[in-house]
C-alpha cells in the first residue's frame, strides 16, 4: 500500500517559515520524481516545487528564492522549506510522487500565513 504522508504545516506569520515534511511507504522512493503543489480556496491546484532523481529542481515563479524543496532517499522523505512567507501562500500543500506515467498524492496539510 503506498503511502505519503505530509506534516509540517500551520498558523504562521507573514514573513515567517515552515519545513514541511513527506514521508512516503509503499514505493522505491529514489525512482520517484518529487512534488509538491498547493491549492488555494476557488484556485486551482498549481505546482510549487519538484525535484527529480538527479536531484534537480524546479520551481513556481511565485516562490523562486523563498521555498527550497529537498530529499532524503535514505528517509524516504521529501521536504519543503518555506521562508518569507507571504498570505498568498495560504493553501493546502500536497506531495506528489510521480513516474513515467504512475503518481500517487498525499492527503494534504494546511499552511495558513496570517497576521
């Protein structure tokens, strides 16, 4: 049975951080293309930062700079760090892991930045 569970998020204050976490099971982990997206109420879900098995990554224009998406093939565990946070980037985050034409979603966490 796969598995990826996301923790890390919450509350926070604009220009605050936060490291989300996403500890997968069930997969081959290091063969795995890494995301993780957010949705925003009314929004559609959009991709925030990927990192694939070269560890290369990539990253929305919108967090360029601020968020910095990292893997632990040891842990199983991808992880995104969040700084300078800003209230538009309130939204549920999901992990995503993703090969060839296979993909598999966590259940979401919630980062909410609000003053």
């Amino acid at each position: 049975q796969v598995q990826l569970v996301e923790s890390g998020g919450g509350l926070v204050q604009p220009g605050g951080s936060l490291r989300l976490s996403c500890a997968a099971s069930g997969i081959v982990f290091n063969i795995y293309t890494m995301g993780w997206y957010r949705q925003a109420p009314g929004k559609q879900r959009e991709l925030v930062a990927g990192i694939n098995t070269y560890r290369a990554t990539n990253y929305a224009d919108s967090v360029q700079g601020r968020f910095t998406i990292s893997r632990d093939n040891a842990k199983n565990t991808v992880y995104l760090q969040m700084n300078s946070l800003k209230p538009e980037d309130t939204a549920v985050y999901y992990c995503n892991a993703r090969v060839m034409v296979t993909e598999y979603w966590g259940q979401g966490t919630q980062v909410t930045v609000s003053s």
